[in-house]
C-alpha cells in the first residue's frame, strides 16, 4: 500500500522500460517516471534530469487538516 515512485532510464538496456511498467502495473500505489536519455545509472548518466524527480518523490507527504 506505500506510494512507490518508479525513476527510470529510457535508454535502460539491463532492464528496459517495458519491465519497469510491469512492475508500476504490480504495485497499487506506483508511479512511472522515464528519464529521457539515460541508461541503468541515472544517478551517474543524467543527475540532473534525476535529480528533480527524486525530490519530488521524496518531498514529505502534508498531512490531512483535522476532522
């Protein structure tokens, strides 16, 4: 049931992107995010298109107002 964002390189030849929509079709509460340009290493071959993504997913969920 924990939200699960799914960051991954559009060019990934070790685990292409059809694998990765499987796995965000497995899980109820993912979200795909694909990186334009990038292979198995974001973190290494375009940080800074991975970087955003990554706050954001990242980012505190606010917390629902008092009933």
């Amino acid at each position: 049931q924990a939200p699960v964002a799914l960051l991954w390189g559009e060019a990934d030849q070790l685990l292409p992107p059809e694998y990765a929509q499987r796995v965000a079709q497995e899980l109820p509460n993912a979200s795909l995010s694909l990186l334009p340009g990038c292979g198995h290493l974001p973190q290494r071959e375009c940080p800074a298109k991975l970087l955003p993504l990554l706050r954001e997913a990242l980012a505190p969920v606010p917390k629902a107002a008092p009933k």
